[in-house]
C-alpha cells in the first residue's frame, strides 16, 4: 500500500468523552500508528488535533519519543501570573514588544501594556496597529490607538467590584460594541447574552463578598471571613478576593449586592439594561470607595 495520511481530529474529545473501552482501544490504535510509522513499517504521517491535551498524556509522550513535531496553538496569556502582577510580565505585552522591537519599532514597554489592553488578544490587529505606529512623529500611543477591547464580563465585573469606574466604563461601551472572544475561539455579540452574563458575575461576586462581609463585622479577618463563608479558589484567586473584601463595609458590599440584583431583575423582565446603566453603576460603586 502507499503512504497514507491519517487525520484525527479533536482526538482529545473523542478519547474523553467515548466510553473507557472505546477510549483506550483508540489511545492504542494511535499508539501502534505511531510505533509503526517510526519503525518504518509504514509510510505516511498521522495528525492529530486536539483542543486540550496535557502534555503528560500518554500520545504526547509518543509523540515526543518517535521525534514527532508538538504545535502549540493556545491564545497568549492577557493577564500576569497570579505571583506576579506586574501588567508588563503578561504574554501578550511581552510579545507586543518583542514583535515591535524585531521590526524596529520604538515602543516602549507602558506603550505596549496600553496597546495590548486596547485592542486584546488579537496579534493580527496589533502587528497591524504596531505598522501603523512606526512613522508617528511626537503624538502619544493613547492619541493614535483608540480602545477596542472591552475583555470579557468577568474582567469588567472584576474591576466594577474593585471600584474602577473609569476602566470598566471605556471596557463595557467596547464589550457591547464588539462582543468577546471565548476560549472556545467564538464570540458573543447578543446584547442580552452579554448582559446576561454581566448581571449574573456581578450578582455571584457581590453575594459572596456580602455573605463574608458578615464576618467582618463580627471582628473576623477578611481571609477568615471569606472561608466560614465558604468561599473557594486558588490562593492567589482567594487573597485578591480578601484585599477587595477589606477594600469595602460590610452595609457597601449590602448596597452594592441590591444594585447588581436590581440590574439582573430588570434585565429578566423584559426592560432595556445597556451600557449606560453600567456605566453608573460603575459610577456609583466608585463614589462609595472614596
């Protein structure tokens, strides 16, 4: 026979979701392709795609072992590792500025966190906007490059909460304007699913933040607060989680809790909720941090 080529496609879903027998059958099947084509005894190549593989996984390890090629395809990472939150250690800055400095483009690195947030995970748009920086005389970054990205609603719920009005604003207008990218690679553009979405982290967060907000007030820390209240995560998700509890009163978080319930129940009787009652909220959650 001659060379053959065989395709598997999301091979990840077809080994977790199929039954044990069904999974480990393929796992081996791949697993003798791969022996085969590296001894020689049949020509062609195998191709798997799979969205989420660990790298630890036995066709991985296969793979490696027969000298096979690894593509990595994830989007970058927009945010800073949990230890360490310097904006400018993020992926997507760092490869902002390395793509500007291999073509010979003055940005400096605040330039590139800025342009990063601006436009979000899309490195089409930013090589593009980054050529379009390379003739510019004496006008700041934030004059040429206007915000596009709103990020996604658990950002911008993320940053209402912390009292960041102004950010959250710019960030909801641009949401609603263009929707957000899901890991999943799809993006959501219907005003009601985004606003469904809005509502529904906000309400989840406050209520917590509420519920904890009770054992402050009984002299509990915010980090035990946040644990008789049965509040779970990463440490690193846990301590911000306790810096906004403590960054507030408990009768804040109350008030802002019937805010973000006032907005879902609006929003699911049929009345119009959009960017500008974000925007006050926004405002209003500002004004009672300061």
């Amino acid at each position: 026979a001659g060379a053959r080529t065989v395709v598997v496609e999301n091979a990840d879903k077809l080994i977790k979701k199929g039954a044990r027998s069904f999974s480990q059958g393929l796992v081996d099947a791949l697993k003798g392709r791969i022996a085969a084509l590296t001894s020689g005894q049949v020509e062609g190549c195998l191709i798997l795609s799979a969205i989420n593989l660990r790298a630890d996984h036995v066709l991985v390890k296969a793979i490696q072992a027969s000298d096979g090629v690894l593509v990595g395809c994830r989007r970058l990472y927009d945010s800073p590792p949990p230890w360490d939150p310097d904006p400018r250690k993020a992926e997507l800055v760092q490869w902002t500025a390395d793509r500007a400095r291999r073509d010979k483009i003055p940005l400096g690195v605040e330039e590139a966190v800025y342009l990063a947030a601006a436009l979000g995970n899309d490195l089409a748009g930013i090589a593009g906007k980054l050529e379009q920086l390379r003739e510019r005389g004496s006008e700041g970054i934030v004059e040429l490059v206007s915000w596009e990205s709103g990020g996604s609603p658990w950002d911008l719920a993320d940053k209402l909460m912390d009292g960041d009005g102004a950010r959250a604003s710019v960030g909801v207008e641009a949401l609603f304007a263009g929707g957000f990218q899901g890991k999943d690679g799809k993006r959501t553009v219907d005003r009601s699913a985004l606003v469904a979405l809005m509502t529904g982290t906000l309400t989840k967060g406050l209520m917590e933040l509420t519920r904890a907000g009770r054992y402050v007030a009984q002299g509990q820390t915010a980090q035990a607060a946040l644990a008789a209240a049965g509040v779970r995560g990463a440490p690193a998700t846990v301590k911000r989680k306790a810096q906004r509890l403590a960054s507030r009163s408990p009768d804040q978080w109350q008030g802002m809790l019937e805010d973000a319930e006032e907005l879902e129940r609006r929003s699911r009787s049929g009345a119009r909720v959009d960017v500008n009652d974000f925007a006050l909220v926004g405002l209003r959650w500002a004004r009672r941090r300061s």
